[in-house]
C-alpha cells in the first residue's frame, strides 16, 4: 500500500510510523486510520521488526485529533463506523505482540492522546500538549479514552480531562502517571530510540506474554487474572530465549537471545 499520511520507516530492528499531515497538524481521517493498520500489519508480520516507534511530523504536533473536517457532517451511523475503525486500529495496535513507544512531540489531542494510550509507553517532549477536548465540540472520546485514561490515570483525573475538555502539559501528564518521561524536545526521538533499542534486544517471546498478561489480566478479576499470567509464565519456559537466559545466568555470562 503507498502511504500518503504516515511515513514509515525500518532501521536496525525499529519500525518508525510517522504522522505526516502536519498542515492539519496531523489529524487522522479514515485514510490515515487505514495506513496506520496497514503499517502495523506489516510490523506484526515482519520478524525483522522488534519494536514501533509512533511520533508525528513537524514540530507542532502528534497527532491534534481526529480530523473534524471529515467528521462534521458524519450521520450516526457513519460516525459509528468512524469510531469502530479507529477502535479496531488502536486495539490492534495495543494488542500487537511488540514493543511500542508513543514519542509525543507537541499537542496530543483527542484521538491523538488516544493512540498514545494504545501504546506500550508515551514519551514526551517538554512542549507536548495532551487533552480529551471532544465535550469542547459536542461528542465524546471514541477511540477508546473513556476506556484506556481512568485504567491509567484513575477515574477522577480521568473525569475531569474528559468531561471538561483541559489541555494539560507534559509536566502535568508525567505527575498524573499519563507519561512515562519527559524530554528535551531534541532528545525526545533519540531517548525513544535508545529505549526501542533496549526492549528490541530483550527476549520477544517474554516480552509477548508480559504484554497479553497485562492486557488481557488487567480486566479479569484477580483468581483468573493470576492464572493467566501463570499460563503466560509457564510458556515462556517453551522458547529458546528462556533457555539461553538461564542458562547464561549460571554460566555468569551475557546472554545472547535471539527473540523467540
Ligand atoms: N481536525 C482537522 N483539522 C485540524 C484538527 C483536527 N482535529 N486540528 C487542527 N486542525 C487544522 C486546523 O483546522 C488548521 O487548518 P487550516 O490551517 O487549514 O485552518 C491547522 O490544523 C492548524 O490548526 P490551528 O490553526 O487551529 O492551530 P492553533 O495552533 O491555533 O491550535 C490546536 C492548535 C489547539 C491543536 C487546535 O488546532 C485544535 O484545537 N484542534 C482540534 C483539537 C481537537 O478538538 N481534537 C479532538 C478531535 S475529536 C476526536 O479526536 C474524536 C475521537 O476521540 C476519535
């Protein structure tokens, strides 16, 4: 598929998937939502490919929401569709068997703080800009940040971002627990590298069961939720990187996994 939206990029293991409409600040219409999937697709296919990257073009934005010019006239139904096509892509993206990291370059808003939630990690530059401002034009968040932002900031903060509509900055997201770190913005995509280097040399069988015992267990009551990670513990002792991993711990040597 050729991309006119997002800009994709593979380096040394690490899949960068750009935001490129920085005239619209990166707004998502469908046919971005479209690309985005199909990148990712190519990310979960590629075994080449050890962890994402996602961050937006130019110095202004992320991703400022939704695009609201394709959304203005939506009926229901249509809407319905729209919401369920970012769904799917952003659960896809959650849910994708690698690393991922959200470098918040600027103002996250609406489905931009959205897909920063359905990554694994957000970093963000010192000028980054988060916020739910849907209420701010009559709707609600509809890729999932009723959903994702009160299971990781609580309800009450998660309520107030989205039932007033407030920007809050990246000192604010870091203090709310919204942002893992914060940079510099000249260091923002070189930190995100390093730390996609880091997680892209760690075991990706275990790194695939730490991420579906978190998504996955987090939503079942505690009884079931430890059996899942007792079943997701018990696989990893099936892959070679297991072996090698212990193994290298009794010989007193680094290990050398090789990501399966
Ligand atoms: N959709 C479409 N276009 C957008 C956009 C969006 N979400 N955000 C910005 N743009 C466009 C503007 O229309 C403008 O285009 P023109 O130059 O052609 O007029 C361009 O980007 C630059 O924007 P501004 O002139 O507004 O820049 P600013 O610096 O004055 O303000 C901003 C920046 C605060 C981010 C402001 O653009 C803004 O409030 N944007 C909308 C944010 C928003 O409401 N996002 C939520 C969308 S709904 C959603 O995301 C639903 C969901 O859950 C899926």
């Amino acid at each position: 598929m050729e991309y006119k939206n997002i800009l994709f990029n593979v380096e040394g293991g690490i899949a960068t998937i750009t935001f490129n409409r920085p005239k619209a600040l990166n707004a998502m219409n469908s046919e971005t939502l479209t690309e985005l999937y199909d990148a990712l697709s190519i990310c979960k296919n590629n075994e080449q490919i050890k962890a994402l990257i996602l961050t937006g073009a130019g110095e202004k934005a992320f991703v400022a929401g939704a695009d609201i010019s394709q959304m203005h006239n939506l009926r229901v139904p249509e809407a319905l569709q729209f919401m369920e096509l970012g769904q799917e892509t952003m659960r896809f993206l959650e849910t994708i068997a690698k690393p991922s990291i959200a470098a918040v370059n600027g103002f996250a808003l609406g489905g931009g703080t959205e897909i920063s939630l359905a990554c694994d990690v957000r970093f963000a530059s010192e000028n980054a800009v988060f916020g739910q401002p849907e209420i701010l034009i009559g709707i609600i968040p509809g890729w999932g940040g009723t959903q994702r932002l009160p299971r990781l900031v609580g309800m009450g903060i998660a309520k107030e971002l989205i039932m007033s509509g407030m920007q809050i900055n990246a000192k604010r997201a870091y203090e709310i627990g919204l942002v893992n770190r914060v940079f510099p913005a000249d260091q923002l995509i070189p930190e995100s590298n390093k730390f996609a280097q880091k997680l892209a040399g760690m075991p990706g069988f275990a790194i695939k069961m730490a991420k579906n015992s978190i998504n996955f267990g987090c939503d079942l009551a505690l009884d079931n939720a430890l059996k899942l990670e007792a079943a997701c513990c018990g696989e990893c002792f099936g892959s070679d990187d297991q072996k090698e991993g212990m193994k290298a711990f009794l010989e007193k040597r680094k290990p050398a996994f090789i990501g399966r």
